[in-house]
C-alpha cells in the first residue's frame, strides 16, 4: 500500500514537544532523539498500513475510525483516523493517562 501523508494537529505536536522536552531535561539528548527515532517509525508503520492500529479507544469513546498504535521502546501511543488522502494524527499521549478520560476532552476538537 502507497504511505498516506500524516498531518499531525496542533496538538499531537504539543503532545511530542512536551515529551521531548521532557526526555532531554531528565535523560539527556540521546534518548531524547531515540524517542524520535521511535516516533518517526510509528508515524511510518501507521503511514503505510493504517488498518493495523487497535481501534479500543474508538468503541470506547464511540468515535468512529480511531485507531492508536504504540511506539516502540518509550511509553507512547500514536492517536489517528484515516482519511481518503491523509491520517490526521490526534494526540501523541503517554501510555500511563487515563485515556479514554483524556481523548473525552478532545472529543469537541473531532
């Protein structure tokens, strides 16, 4: 399958710069970038086959073509939904949150 173009929101992004902040202020640039390395990654496994991200968080939420895909190695989930000629990539939260909860939040931002 031809890799569709993520568009991550403005959010995902807030989500991946806090993370990265917070990896280079406690562990130092080198995990820092290889939370990059893991993230980049995902972005291309979800990229390429979008179908293959657990929809959980969908039919809990009730929002329709939810997926999440974890990230290798750092405790991350990669939220999306794919579209005819994109994934639009939600958020970019840590495993640990209380997620169904958390994604309520947004739910407004759909």
């Amino acid at each position: 399958m031809k890799a569709l173009p993520l568009i991550p929101r403005a959010q995902a992004q807030e989500d991946v710069e806090q993370a990265l902040d917070y990896y280079r202020q406690e562990a130092g640039e080198s995990v820092a970038l290889g939370f990059v390395a893991a993230l980049e990654q995902a972005f291309t496994h979800v990229a390429r086959h979008p179908a293959t991200g657990s929809p959980r968080y969908a039919h809990e939420l009730g929002l329709a073509g939810l997926r999440c895909w974890p990230l290798t190695r750092y405790p991350f989930l990669v939220f999306y939904r794919q579209q005819a000629d994109h994934i639009d990539v939600w958020r970019v939260p840590h495993g640990a949150r209380d997620i169904p909860a958390w994604l309520a939040g947004d739910e407004g931002g759909t």
